[in-house]
C-alpha cells in the first residue's frame, strides 16, 4: 500500500511538472495554431535569469527571471510571429525552429557550452518522510506551483475579459475579431501566459537539476508536444490529461520493467505513446473547433 | 408597414458603382446602394444575383473590384472586416457561427466586451440583449447544444451585443419554422429605433420582406434592377413578372 502511495506521489510530481510544460504550448497552439518548438528556449531564457539573479535572493531572483521571460516570450511574438501569422500551421513551426535555434545559439555564444550551476536552498533537495512515503522537496514544489498555476489560469480564463477574449478567440479566432475581440491583444496575452508557464518551468528543472545551459529546452518542450498531441493538440483539458497520462506511464514503466531494461524507460513511454497516437490519432480529446 | 418613414439621421453606408468580379464572372456589376440609420432594406433576388457578394463587400469580406464603399465620409473600401466591425458595421453569416462551447451568455457577453472594458459591465449589457430577445431562459446552456432557431437567434444577440451602427442580416430566417420565423421578423423590426441602427436583411422570403422592409433593392444578375418602397416593388411589372413569381415558388420549395 505505502509502495503505491509512493509511486503515485512521484507520477503527481512528474505529471505537475508536464502540465506546467504542456498547457502553455497547448494554449498558443490553440490561439494561432503556432506548435511554438521555440517555447523549450524560453525555459532556457528563465534558466539563466535565475542564473544572473541568483546572487540575489531566491525570491526576488525568481521573481525577475520571471518578467525577463515573459519579456522574451512578448518580444518573440512581436519580432518572430506576428510577421507570419495566419500562415500555414508548417511555416509557423518552421519559424518557430529557427527561432529556438537563434536563441540555443545566442546563448552558447553568451554563456558558452558548460552548464551554469545555480545554488539553490537546501530546502527543495530535502526529502520529507510521512507514513513511511517518501516526499522529495522539488516534488512539493511542482505539485504546489501546478496547483497554483493552473487553478490561477482556470479562474483567469472563466472571470476576467481579457479570459472570456481568450476562450472565445480559442474557439473561432476569425469571429472573435468580427464580434471586436483586438487579435494583437489576444495574441500578446498568450504569449506573456506561456512566458509565466515557462518561467516557472525554468525554476523547478533549475531547482532540479542544479544548472542552466543552452539546450535545457529540448526535453521539455519535447515532453511538451507529446503530452499536448496525445491529449489532442489545442484542448486545455487534453494536455492536462496527456500531461498526467505521461507523468503516470514513466513512473509505470519505471516500476514494472525489469531492472535491465529500466533505463530505456523513456523508449517505452514513447513507444505507448505511439501506439495511443495510432489508435487515435487527433488525441484523446480531440481540439473542438473547425478552422477557416 | 413599409410607410416611409423619416429617414434616421447620422452617417450613411453608401456603395457606389460597386463591382466585383471573379475571373471574368460580373458577380457584383456596378451597383449602388445606400444604407440610412433608422431604416430595414431589404436586398432581394434569385440565387446567384450577388447579394450575398455584395454584401461582402460592404463588410469587408471582398474587396470591390471597382467602386467605393463609404462610411459617412469616411472611404471604408477594402477595410478588413475586424476593423469595420470595430466601426459599426457587423453581419451574420448564411451559417450561423456561434462558439461551440462557451454558454448562450458568453457568447453574447464576448460580443459585448469591445464596449464594455470589464467583465462585469459586459456581463450586464450580455443580459440585457438576451432579455430584449427573449432568450434568458437559455442563457446557461452551451452554444451547441441549441436548436437551429435558437442559434439564429443567439447569433444576432451576439451581434447587437456588439453595438452595431449598421446590420447586415444573411437569410436570419432561413431554416426557422413559420413561428421562429415571425418572432424573427417582429424583433429585426424594432431594431433601427430600439438601437438606432440601420438593418439590410437579405431574405428569399417575400413575406417576411414585405412586411419588414421600408424600402426593398432588387438585383438580378449583378445589376439593381428595381429601388423602392414594398409597394412599389410589388407593383412594379419587371420585378413581378420576371423575378417574384420565382422566387416565391423558390421559397414554397
């Protein structure tokens, strides 16, 4: 019984963490139909604020790395998107390729290729004991900032104007303007959210993983569009779903394969996710609209 | 109805000499056409005469290939369709695209928000438009979940939400039944003095048209073939002979 406690607690940890990674790239995607790859780059950008600001205190550390990444999130709308809007969903991605690239590259320049160790309090690498479960404090700290975050953006989306702009730009982004929803605005919005979702990201793989270097983005954002495609690209609900679906088959595999094979855990997971995409291949719940 | 009334005061949406051609077809052939505030004109014609192409170009959807489209004094020609509507100038479509999943309420309160900055004054205006066309009582219920007249109404809500100047109404009563379709017309009515706005209804049938139109514009293959009030249409032996007899037989089927 205490086992399957602690291998839920560690799926809770893993799937907060993919929600956190997934819901931003499935809300631009649902917006403007942008697959944002350039989303993992952002996560770098917070890496290293955090990097700069950690002499500082954590919090306020945390704090700017935060702004500065939904600085870069705006800026990257502004100069890389918005020139291309509309496009095809293809050049879109393209787009957004060469955008993560420039800024992977940018930062190898800047930073140079050794990752950047960030000191980060005790705290989080304590691990707290209860009942015999075993609780890690980065797992703590992902659960709650998913907790906050997500409940924060459901409350945005369903009481603010600027949420109700969002949901109904998300359903018909063509009608939305006919009825005077401002699509710059709609647009900028999302991006800054996705910027405050990949500032939190960047804090807790810091907090993880100890540094930041230039390609930290990757498995992320990866991690990203898998969860977002198995819960059908573009729906809220399905990249939580794919989020915790994803978070709940590594820890399974990671228990149920022998010890041999545990450490291509990840070919497993990705293999169970193929054969979902296989089987349905617009997600589990499919994005609900029809686009013109 | 269909006494002249005064004709409301304010800017005009007037066409002139608007064409639009598509590879050689004359969908729209040098026609001219003022909308007053205040007033229901009703466009008519067989399918095909360019209606609803002209009303795209007056909404932005088309861009006129000769012509001009003027918005009091404003030059509105070839102005993308967001930012006319941001101007008062909104249509619905043939298909009525509501957002599926948001509740009748939202729908109308997303319209309502260019209006109203914060949530709550939109929600307020939203609930109000939803009395004024009787729809409280679905105001919860998801868009999809709507029968086809329920939509057709939701959509134009969404539309008066939006605080329009001049309305352009594609076939608001097609598909509803002769009930809907009353209820429809006595509302679309009351709307140039209730929001002071200027309505163009296309509609193929000529019931509701005569009773809702003060003054009716006639196309026939891209070309105004006959102006006037219902009366005078009615009386009128080019439009009578050649096109109502049609079309009533159009709307029968």
């Amino acid at each position: 019984m205490t086992e399957i406690i602690q291998h839920l607690v560690d799926a809770a940890g893993l799937a907060s963490l993919y929600a956190l990674l997934a819901l931003p790239v499935a809300l631009v995607y649902g917006i403007m139909n942008l697959v944002n790859f350039a989303h993992g780059e952002l996560i770098m950008i917070g890496a290293y604020g955090l990097f700069i600001f950690a002499a500082i205190t954590l919090p306020l550390a945390a704090f700017l790395a935060l702004v500065i990444v939904v600085l870069a999130a705006l800026a990257m709308e502004r100069a890389a998107f918005r020139p291309v809007r509309g496009s095809s969903p293809e050049t879109l991605l393209v787009t957004s390729f060469a955008v993560s690239f420039l800024l992977q590259n940018a930062a190898l320049m800047i930073f140079g290729s050794r990752p950047k160790s960030v000191e980060t309090p005790s705290l989080f690498s304590q691990t707290v004991t209860i009942g015999g479960v075993h609780i890690e404090g980065v797992t703590i700290l992902s659960v709650g900032l998913a907790v906050i975050c997500i409940g924060g953006l459901v409350i945005f989306m369903k009481r603010t104007a600027f949420g109700m702009a969002m949901r109904a730009a998300a359903e018909d982004f063509t009608m939305a303007r006919l009825v005077g929803i401002r699509a710059n605005a709609v647009i900028s919005g999302t991006f800054a959210i996705s910027g405050v979702g990949a500032g939190v990201a960047a804090f807790i793989l810091v907090v993880q993983g100890g540094s930041a270097f230039a390609t930290m983005g990757l498995t992320p954002v990866i991690i990203a569009f898998v969860a977002t495609m198995m819960g059908g690209l573009g729906s809220f609900s399905g990249a939580l779903i794919g989020a915790a679906l994803l978070g709940a088959g590594t820890v399974a595999f990671d228990v149920l394969l022998p010890t041999q094979l545990r450490s291509s855990r990840e070919a497993f997971v990705y293999g169970a996710v193929l054969v979902v995409l296989l089987i349905r291949p617009q997600g589990l719940v499919p994005a609900r609209r029809e686009r013109v | 109805m269909g006494v002249e009334r005064d004709p409301g005061s304010g800017p005009e949406l007037v066409a002139a000499g608007v064409c639009v051609h598509f590879e050689g077809v004359k969908a729209v052939d040098g026609v001219d056409l003022t909308l007053r505030r205040g007033e229901v004109l009703g466009l008519v014609g067989p399918n095909g005469a360019g209606k609803t192409t002209l009303v795209n170009s007056l909404t932005g959807f088309e861009t006129p290939t000769a012509g001009s489209v003027h918005l009091g004094d404003r030059d509105v020609t070839g102005m993308p369709a967001a930012r006319l509507a941001r101007l008062g100038v909104a249509r619905t479509f043939q298909s009525g695209r509501l957002f599926d999943h948001l509740t009748v309420l939202e729908n109308v309160e997303a319209a309502a928000l260019t209006g109203h900055r914060t949530r709550r004054r939109a929600v307020v205006h939203a609930t109000s438009v939803l009395e004024m066309l009787e729809l409280s009582h679905i105001a919860s219920r998801r868009a999809r979940e709507l029968s086809h007249g329920e939509s057709r109404n939701v959509e134009l809500g969404r539309l008066i939400a939006t605080g329009p100047t001049f309305m352009l109404l594609d076939e608001p009563a097609a598909g509803l039944n002769e009930a809907e379709s009353d209820q429809l017309t006595a509302l679309i009515a009351s709307l140039p003095e209730r929001l002071d706005c200027g309505v163009l209804i296309i509609e193929h049938d000529m019931r509701v048209i005569m009773r809702l139109c003060h003054r009716i514009q006639v196309l026939d293959h891209g070309k105004t073939i006959a102006l006037g009030t219902p009366e005078a249409i009615r009386a009128d032996p080019v439009v009578s002979e050649a096109y109502l007899g049609s079309v009533e037989r159009d709307a029968a089927s």
